[in-house]
C-alpha cells in the first residue's frame, strides 16, 4: 500500500492471530460498510529480543518492512520506543508512563510538529478489575489518545476469544503508521 493511501485512511481493524510462540498481529482497512476490508499491514513480534523490538510488514509473506518499533532500554519499566520507517528514519515514538499506569494505563507518543499526544484508559472501573483480578485480565478496554483535550485517535478492544481492535483516527497529521505502531503495542505490551 502506498503512504498516501494509508495516510488517508480514518480507521482500522486489527486482531491478533492465534501462535503459541510469537505475537502476530493483522491490520485492516475497513469496507464501506464498516467490515473488514484489506490487508494494510502484518506484525510480528521478534522471539528472543534483548530489547524488545515488533517490525511491521507490507503483508503476511513478510518480504517488505512497513515499519517497526523498538525499546531503547532493556527492562525498563518505562521504556522509550522508537518507531521507524522501513529505512530506518524516525517516524515518532511512545513510552508508558509507569507511574500513570499504575490504576490506569497511561502512554506518551510524539512525533515531529504534532503537540504531545497522551492515550489513557477510557474506564477507571475496568482498568482497577484488569490488575487486581487476574481472572478478569481478559476485559476488554478502551484506550483515548488526545492533545490539548482534543480527540487524536482511539483504540477499542473488542470482546472475542481472540484479541480484536477498533482503531479510529480523528487527527488527520497523526502518521498512521505511529498509530498502528502504538495500537499493536497496546496488545503486545499491555501486561508487562
């Protein structure tokens, strides 16, 4: 998919595909009619990374990288990732905001020219349930991002037996790519 045409797309469907051993993620326009369209984009989380490192493909052969992100910190319970085009070249990064996060999931994400984004938990009730009750860490969230109190983009996880989200943009700067980046991040990142 070319740039352009993935920069003008207002929202997408991503679920994870079901892998005993690695993380693998689909991303997907969305059909006229609100279903799921296309392949935009294919992810796969690197087994047995120092840092921990997802690079995101064209598509499932993964022949061509799209993207990807990577901690610059091995451990950290705060760690800074730098997301970059297929070339290497800075799109933006992300980072969790440990001491936010601990009632309710809090991320940074910042790319050149934009504000400074926030995305926090929708729900304070459902995020207190997700972390003291391991039994209900299966709950779907919700996660808003904004910039000086105005909508950037959200990322709604969808009840399913397999994980499932709704991505929808409202910024029209934001780099799709940063988004999709960071909703992936939400699923492969949340628990740690």
């Amino acid at each position: 998919m070319q740039l352009d045409s993935l920069q003008s797309q207002h929202q997408f469907h991503i679920r994870q595909r079901i892998r005993l051993m690695v993380n693998q993620y689909e991303v997907h326009s969305v059909a006229p009619d609100g279903t799921e369209g296309g392949l935009l984009a294919f992810a796969q989380q690197k087994r047995l990374a120092f840092k921990e490192q997802v690079t995101i493909y064209t598509d499932d052969s993964k022949q061509q990288p799209l993207l990807g992100f990577k901690a610059r910190q091995r451990l950290d319970l705060a760690a800074t990732y730098d997301v970059t085009d297929h070339a290497g070249n800075s799109i933006g990064l992300f980072r969790k905001d440990f001491a936010q996060s601990l009632l309710r999931s809090t991320w940074h994400v910042e790319q050149a020219g934009l504000p400074a984004v926030t995305g926090q938990e929708r729900s304070m009730p459902v995020a207190l349930l997700r972390r003291f009750i391991d039994s209900l860490s299966w709950l779907p969230y919700h996660f808003d991002f904004v910039a000086g109190g105005q909508p950037v983009f959200s990322v709604i996880k969808k009840w399913g037996l397999r994980d499932r989200y709704v991505v929808e943009i409202q910024h029209p700067q934001i780099d799709r790519r940063l988004v999709i980046a960071m909703a992936i991040a939400l699923d492969a990142l949340q628990s740690r």
